[in-house]
C-alpha cells in the first residue's frame, strides 16, 4: 500500500537527456508521501540559481559533485561550461582536466578569482549585446529561436560565506552576476553552512533551495518560508520545495567508494573518461 521509506544511501543512476532547450540536472529521488509516489528530484539549471545549505559533513559536496557529474553526462562542452569556486575541502578541484570546466579557482588564488570574475561579468555584456541585437529579452527565447553559439554557464561555489571574506567585502562582484546572470545563461549553484553567511541580497536572487541538515532547525524556516519540519542527520538527506510544498529527498552518493581516497580515484577515472 505504501511506498518504502528513501533509502539512507542512494547510488548515482544516469538520467536520460530532458530538453533540447534548458539544461537539467538529476540529483536525486523526491518522496511525495501524500501522492505515494518517489520521483526524481530535477532540477532545471537555465531557469533559476540554486543554493545548498547544511552543516558539516551532511552531504553539499557531493550534491555539488552530483550536479557536476549529471551536467558533463548529459551534455557536451558546446551546450554547458561549468566554472568552480572551491572555498571547502578542495575536493571538486579533482574535476579539473574535464573538457566541460572551464575553471577551478581556490582560495590562494587571488589572481585567478579576479580573473573568474572580470570573464564572468565580460561574459554577460557580451550577451546582452547579442541577445538586444536579436531583439530577444532572454537566453531561452534565443534558444527557442535556434541560436545555438552560447553554451550554458554553471558558476559553482563551495562555501561562500570564505569567498564573501576574503574578495567581496570591498567590491561585490557576485551580486551582479545573481541579478543578471539567468537571463543571459549564467547560472549559479552555492554551497554554504549558514544562512547567516549569505545575507539577504543574495538570498532574494536566488530563487532554487535545497536544505541538508542543519544543526540549528531555525534554518530551515530562513530557506523556506514558514516550514516546521526537521531532518534526520542522514547524509544527502535534503528537504526541497515544488510549488509551495516541502518534501524531503535523498540526494545521490555522487561517485561510490566506502572511503574519501576511493572516490577522489573514480572521480579522476570519470574525468579522463
């Protein structure tokens, strides 16, 4: 009668090809109790930025990973480039190679940070101006009109609250980005511990959710207005809202292995692949 309760690991599963026009991505299996029904959790990168919250160790990595992973399977360097900021564990630099990336920056690396974001905000006036003399208002309409010379960009950053401290507190270069960014195809996906980190600014603009747990359960109704409802503190268990509804989901194990060493070894596997 009823539908099983989400597994506590989930083993990554490759998602058919969703849309010619928008990027998706898989990251998961929704359980909609209600509807008993377990669905896969998607997410559609052309039409929003997204934010990944959670404490240590809950899973935000290997969401980011999952995402990555989805997006090179799925698509070709000519429809998504991805660029990385990695603040965190330094794990994702490990994508690095991959025909996809066009970037990983850490946080050292004062000179290619300024670099990232000078392309970035270069990136989207070029756009405008190419989208205006089109006489179109957005990149899905110059998708729909069968352009097909401007990739997807995906800006990943892994712990933003250490990228707002040490290069955005004179000049911040990201909000911009978070204004304009979707409707010339630039798209932001961030990982972050607290919401305290990211302030309301960014938080206004980003329109996509997703909760791991959290230690203080005061975070989940910062991410999602008026919700009540508490995590297990399972990894890549997440809470995520679809229309005004919250449902939990079990986000992916990105790459298998029992320990960390043996994953960083398929990542590797999978890139030169």
């Amino acid at each position: 009668i009823c539908m099983p309760p989400l597994p506590v690991v989930l083993l990554y599963e490759k998602a058919p090809k969703k849309s010619e026009s928008d990027i998706f991505v898989t990251l998961g299996l929704l359980d909609n109790p209600d509807a008993q029904s377990q669905v896969p959790l998607e997410w559609n990168i052309t039409s929003k930025h997204y934010i990944i919250l959670g404490s240590a160790q809950c899973g935000k990595t290997n969401a980011l990973q999952t995402l990555i992973r989805s997006l090179i399977e799925n698509y070709s360097p000519d429809e998504v480039n991805i660029y990385i900021a990695d603040f965190s564990s330094m794990i994702l630099r490990n994508f690095d190679g991959c025909k996809h990336i066009g970037g990983v920056v850490c946080a050292s690396e004062d000179d290619k940070i300024k670099s990232l974001f000078k392309l970035l905000m270069e990136e989207i006036s070029r756009r405008k101006q190419m989208l205006a003399e089109l006489g179109v208002s957005s990149y899905s309409a110059y998708k729909e009109a069968g352009q097909t010379d401007l990739p997807q960009i995906v800006f990943v950053i892994d712990n933003l609250t250490a990228l707002r401290e040490l290069y955005l507190q004179e000049d911040d270069l990201l909000l911009p980005i978070l204004r304009d960014g979707i409707a010339v195809g630039i798209s932001c996906i961030i990982a972050n511990s607290q919401t305290s980190g990211i302030g309301y600014r960014y938080l206004n603009n980003i329109e996509g959710r997703m909760a791991l747990f959290c230690n203080e359960s005061s975070e989940y109704g910062m991410m999602f207005e008026g919700c009540r409802e508490k995590l297990s503190s399972i990894p890549g268990r997440a809470l995520v809202q679809f229309n005004k509804q919250t449902y939990e989901s079990q986000v992916f194990l990105s790459f298998e292995g029992d320990k960390e060493f043996e994953r960083v070894k398929a990542i590797k596997l999978f890139v030169d692949e």
